[in-house]
C-alpha cells in the first residue's frame, strides 16, 4: 500500500510512514476478498458480504453497480468462504418474494436463534396484524409512503414503536438475504407519545353492563375483566386450566409484560364466581372468553370459538358495546384494569398482597426478602369487591 501522505509504497502491515511518520489509517471493519471479488464486513455482532454482480446504465451517462448481500455469519472466515457462492450468477434472486414470505421466514430464523421471550414474539404477531396492506406485495414494491400510511392508522404510540421494529427487522432480513437494494424502513414518523391514563369504569357504569348480561353478549367479559386486573391481551388468554380450586380458594394464574406481572396468582372475587363457573361449562373451547365466531351473515355459529386478539377485543366488542350502553366514549379495555386497582385500593389488606394481584414491582424486594404473599391473604381482599 502506498503512504496517503508522501505516496511511498508501504509494507501492508504498517501503522506508521517509515518515511515521514504519518499514521496510516485501516478500516479494520471492512476487508476486500483476493481479487477485488467483493468485501466482507462487521455488521453489529455479524459479518456481511457484499459482492458486485454487475453495472447498471444511469441517464446521465454514468454507471452504478448491482450489487449483492448477505449477512449473518459468526465469524469473518465464513463469510470470506461465501463469497464465491454469492458471486455465482445462481445464486442471483430474479423474483422478489412477497412481504408475508419475508416475514415468516425471518420469524423463524429470529425466535428460534435468539432467546425471545413469549412476550416479546407475541408482540411482533401483533405489529405484523396491522401490516395487512403489503402482506400480499412483493418486497421491493414497498413505499415509505404506504408504510407511513399504515403507522397512521396505528392507535397508539407504542403499536407504532412495534410496527416499525418489526418492519426494519424484516427488510434488513430482506437485504442479506434476497438482495433487497434498500429499505423503505427508514425516516418514518411516528408521532408525538399522545398515550394518556384512562380513566376507569365507574360503578354506574358496571351496573349497566351488569344489567344488560342477557342482550349483550360480552357484557360478561367486561365485568370480569374489571374484577380480575389482567390485562386485555392475558385476560383474552386465559384458559380452563388455568383455573384452580383447592382448600376453598379459587384463583386464575395468567398476566404477561412484566416479571411481576407474568403467571401470577389471582384470586377470584365472590362477584364474579358464578360467571367463571359459567364460563367453565361452555364446550368445544378450551379458552374462558373465547371469541364467538359468526358466519358471513354475522349470526353466531352455535359451538364454534377462537382466540380473540385484543385489537378485535377493543374495535369490534368493546367499543361498540360502551356506544350502545351510552357509556363514556373515552373508556377502552384497560379502563377495567383501572376500575380492578381502585377496587383494590379501597380494599382492606396488605401493600404486598395488593402489589402481587395487581401484577405490579412495588413491594417486590420486601416481598422476596422479607415476606410471603398467601392465596389465603389474597382471597381476603379479593372477597372484599363488590
């Protein structure tokens, strides 16, 4: 190599001009391949290669290189190693797959290579719900305009945080591995973080749902929630075994998003028991509060159920349910989890208990330390609600 200051040719290996002591610059980062057959780079914890397959005329003249991708390789020997594979012209994708396969495929190779909680891959299912439009497009026939598009059509700050994670997951995948040429992932706005407290359901409005049990079908389903605290998407996951009654205490174990919240006891208020018990009783279903399926005439399918997402829970049950009750339009589901910690609140008991149903830190060093939360004590409080 030559010296950038003085032009003296340079052993490769050198850090310093021999001649006039200028320090030599290397991207150790990026190496080129024997031959000028392409480079090979550290991208985050893995190394990429790229490789040029061939030039591309511009308008003005001038000419632009094709080139190709492909990423994740531990270790900079194996990528040196595939780049012979990857200059072959075979091995060039010439029909670009749709949005869904690119999906499917990264889910895959990303849930079954890193350690992902349930959690988390359930959170990318539920952005990769809101991404319906382009489901059916071809990867390179994505617009930053329709993605945008899409993140405006989000209801929240933190679907859109989501949405846009999953997306610039995908396409990076998309890149490595189907020679994607760029992203439409980046530059997106996501709005201002307008996520505010929703207020609770009163206990008026737990009386008109309570009253309208028989002519509203998942009036049920509301007043549970707001006696049991879990949060939509686990209240919606609950199933019969998750159900427990032993020694005269009844408890569901269930709740997601946080250590404290995760697989925790809840005891069931006296309130609401004959609901569960009744919710016990329906066949052909494993989950508590199935979603009821309907035809395309939209009547009830007698003994047909599946999982209801807490997207379809909110626009097509509760929503619509609060309009037809007259209830405050401002209430969503988790006002009821809101309503379920008032309830607690006014309870008789101690903090630990409280913290421990609710699914909430507070308390948590005190408790792992230095006290034990009971069912027994748990069920005290629970009885309390009314």
């Amino acid at each position: 190599m030559k010296c950038p200051k003085c032009s003296r040719e340079l052993p490769d290996d050198a850090s310093f001009c021999c001649y006039c002591g200028y320090k030599v610059h290397r991207d150790k980062k990026k190496t080129r391949t024997a031959n000028g057959t392409g480079y090979v780079f550290k991208r985050g914890k893995t190394w990429t290669v790229r490789v040029t397959i061939g030039w591309k005329d511009l308008e003005d003249g001038k000419k632009t290189p094709i080139q190709k991708y492909k990423g994740g390789f531990t270790t900079k020997a194996e990528a040196i190693k595939y780049v012979g594979t990857l200059k072959n012209p075979e091995s060039v994708v010439t029909e670009m797959p749709t949005y869904e396969t690119v999906y499917n495929e990264w889910y895959t190779h990303w849930t079954t290579t890193r350690k992902i909680v349930e959690n988390t891959a359930r959170g990318y299912r539920t952005a990769y719900s809101h991404l319906e439009p382009i489901k059916n497009m071809r990867i390179d026939k994505i617009t930053p305009a329709m993605i945008q598009n899409i993140l405006n059509e989000a209801n929240s700050h933190s679907s859109r945080k989501g949405i846009k994670s999953v997306l610039k997951l995908t396409f990076e995948y998309a890149m490595d591995e189907y020679n994607l040429q760029k992203t439409p992932a980046h530059n997106l706005y996501l709005g201002k973080n307008d996520s505010k407290q929703r207020p609770p359901l009163t206990e008026e409005e737990l009386e008109i749902i309570k009253f309208h049990f028989d002519d509203e079908p998942y009036a049920k389903y509301v007043y549970c929630m707001s006696y049991l605290g879990f949060r939509p998407t686990a209240f919606l996951s609950l199933k019969k075994s998750d159900y427990h009654d032993e020694n005269g205490v009844q408890w569901l174990v269930g709740g997601i998003k946080t250590d404290a919240g995760i697989d925790r006891d809840v005891t069931i208020p006296k309130v609401i028991l004959p609901l569960i018990k009744e919710r016990l009783a329906v066949e052909e279903t494993e989950l508590l509060f199935p979603r009821y399926d309907r035809d395309t005439n939209g009547v009830v399918i007698p003994g047909k159920y599946s999982l209801m997402s807490a997207a379809y829970f909110s626009k097509h049950v509760f929503k619509p349910l609060v309009r037809r009750l007259n209830i405050s339009d401002d209430r969503v589901p988790y006002s009821t989890r809101h309503t379920y910690a008032n309830k607690i609140k006014r309870a008789q008991g101690a903090d630990r208990d409280k913290a421990d149903l609710i699914g909430h830190t507070d308390y948590d060093f005190t408790k792992k330390n230095y006290q034990t939360s009971t069912l027994e004590e748990r069920k005290k409080i629970t009885d309390q609600l009314e």
